[in-house]
C-alpha cells in the first residue's frame, strides 16, 4: 500500500523522496489505528493535488527570525510536509538550543499530527504540535461553524518503553468521523454536531451542513481559541475556504525541546515516577497515551491495515482512473460501532 500511495504521488509530480516518505507518514496514521487520518483522507488528497490546490512541486524554506524558527511548507503535501518541519526543527537542537519555538506557515492539511511527533519522540525529543483549520466548529450559541477544531498532538520519549503520545481535536470527535459516517450511510451520535439550524442531529448529512460541537462545552472552545492565536494569528494564516474539508493555507506552531534541559537522568527518573504513581493508582485499567498505537502499530505490521469496504472502493475507483489498480488483497473492514475508539 505504501508503494501505491507513492506512485499515485509521483504519478502527481511529488518528487520521488517525497512521494515514498509521504506514502508512509499517511499510512503511519491507519498503523496507529487513527483510521480517519490516513487512507481515509486519501480521496480529499488525491483530488487537491490534481486540482494543484496542493501544490507537488512545492519545496520547504526554513529561518530564524526573532527567536523563532519559521518554516514555509508551500501548501506542499501535508504528511509528507509536517514529517519535513517537524524533522527540521529538531535538527535546530544542540548544547546551547534545547528548545526550539516554530511556526508553520501556508500548511496543506498535515494529517494525523500524532505522526509527525512520534517520529521526534522517537528519536529523543519532547514536541508538540497543533495546527489551525478552517472554521468547522460550532461557538456556544452558534448555529454554524465559528472555528476550526484545531488538533493538539504531544509526545515524550519515556525510558525504555514507547513514547507517551497524545492527540486530540477541541470538538467532540474529529470532523473525519462525520465524513466517514457520510460515506459509509451511517448515523452519527446526536452530540457530535449541529444541522444548519443548530439542532443536535444523527444525520452526518445535516451534520456536514452544520458544524461540529466543541468537546466539554467552553473549554473545548477555548482550546481551539488557543490554538487559533499560535497556529492561526501568529502564522498569518490564510485557509482556502472554497476547499469542504482539509482547507490548504493554514498554519501551525510547535515547540521541540531536548529532555537536557532538565538534564537525561533526571528526566528519565521524572517521567518514570509520575507515570508508576499514575498507573499504580489505576491498576489493570491505567493506560498511558500511547500504548495503544504502538500495539496497533505492531499488529499493522504483521497483518496490514483494515479498510472499510466503502473506502476500498472509492480507493479501487482512484487506482483505475490513475491506471495503477489497487494492491490486492485488500482485507475489508466491516465497522458497526459509531463512537471512535481514542487513538492513543
């Protein structure tokens, strides 16, 4: 599948490192069971980079200005894109610099962010990301979108295991669940979104001319407004509006910091301590953020990723338009269950 992806990239004009790094940070996202990240949002890809409402040929500029690390992404691929800045910021690291500020600027969609933070924990340091969207997200009181539901991704190498791993979107569930229910003809949870009238609706139909309801009333609200100064205003940020969903021209912030600063030992001995009293006052149901994944990325692995079998033929319509048919088998997934499972 990863080869697939990537072709269809190159097939778009992706240069060849980008089209394979590309491919695997999307797919990264199924791996981790964040299903409505990756292949899913494939379609959506695929047709903005045809339109060059994504721009293949675009390249990625980074400079210091002010204190700040500023990355240009070009309205380039977003997967491939976030893994890039993210990677490029990190590389800003060393004995004098232990905390590198950043912003992202003209940003494609990146994706599950969780990704792009895995791979810096991964490799030793402490980030985190978030990025701003175009307004999906009912205001308390609104009857239409106000906001984006602007994602949050955080990650920290923890001593010996994987990393803690954290990602969320300020409203109920991500917008992609809602599209995902539209494909596949099935009902949403009532407190998932609003119809155009701003009444709770089951109809994903109603709920995509509606908007999306902010996770834990006010302070979901107030999250994306967070996020909308540091992702949004600061990064000038200007999102395609004429796009129905993962509107290129958005920005980002995100910060990684080396676990030096408060020097290795005492960083590996404070994480390992808060997290034995976290999970001993749990007992066998105390889960840290994280495990999750990388048991769903081992089974990934060793037995593929599910797809539903909705998204299969919408994917097997893409690979015969583009004259590369779709890898075979596909193993299809039948999914009843309406509320998501937490990603991490």
């Amino acid at each position: 599948m990863t080869a697939w992806i990537a072709a269809l990239l190159a097939q778009a004009e992706l240069p060849a490192e980008a089209a394979q790094r590309g491919a695997r940070q999307l797919l990264l996202a199924d791996a981790f069971g964040i299903d409505t990240h990756g292949l899913a949002r494939w379609p959506t890809y695929w047709d903005q980079l045809r339109r060059k409402v994504l721009r293949p040929e675009a390249t990625i500029n980074a400079h210091w200005k002010a204190g700040v690390f500023h990355i240009e992404t070009n309205r380039g691929f977003g997967p491939w894109a976030g893994e890039q800045a993210v990677m490029l910021a990190q590389a800003q690291l060393n004995a004098q610099r232990r905390f590198v500020p950043f912003l992202i600027h003209d940003a494609g969609h990146l994706g599950a962010l969780a990704t792009h933070v895995y791979r810096a924990a991964q490799t030793g340091s402490v980030a985190l990301l978030m990025q701003s969207t175009q307004p999906v997200m009912a205001g308390i009181g609104s009857s239409g979108p106000a906001i984006g539901n602007n994602p949050i991704a955080f990650a920290a190498p923890r001593p010996g295991t994987a990393p803690l791993l954290i990602d969320f979107a300020a409203s109920q569930v991500a917008f992609s669940h809602v599209l995902d229910a539209h494909r596949e003809n099935r009902p949403i949870p009532d407190h998932w979104a609003i119809d155009s009238s701003g009444r709770p609706t089951t109809d994903p139909s109603a709920a995509l001319q509606g908007a999306m309801q902010p996770m834990a009333g006010h302070k979901g609200l107030a999250l994306a407004m967070i996020v909308q100064v540091l992702a949004g205003v600061l990064t000038n940020a200007a999102p395609d509006l004429a796009e129905p969903s993962a509107a290129p021209g958005c920005g980002a912030f995100g910060f990684v910091a080396s676990p030096e600063i408060a020097g290795a030992d005492v960083y590996a001995q404070k994480m390992q301590a808060w997290i034995d009293i976290y999970q001993q006052a749990g007992g066998a149901t105390a889960r840290v953020p994280g495990d999750r994944a990388v048991r769903s990325l081992t089974q990934a692995l060793d037995e593929g990723i599910p797809i539903a079998p909705t998204l299969a033929a919408t994917l097997t319509r893409i690979g015969s338009l583009a004259g590369l048919p779709l890898p075979s088998p596909v193993r299809q997934r039948s999914r009843t269950d309406t509320e998501p499972h937490p990603p991490t």
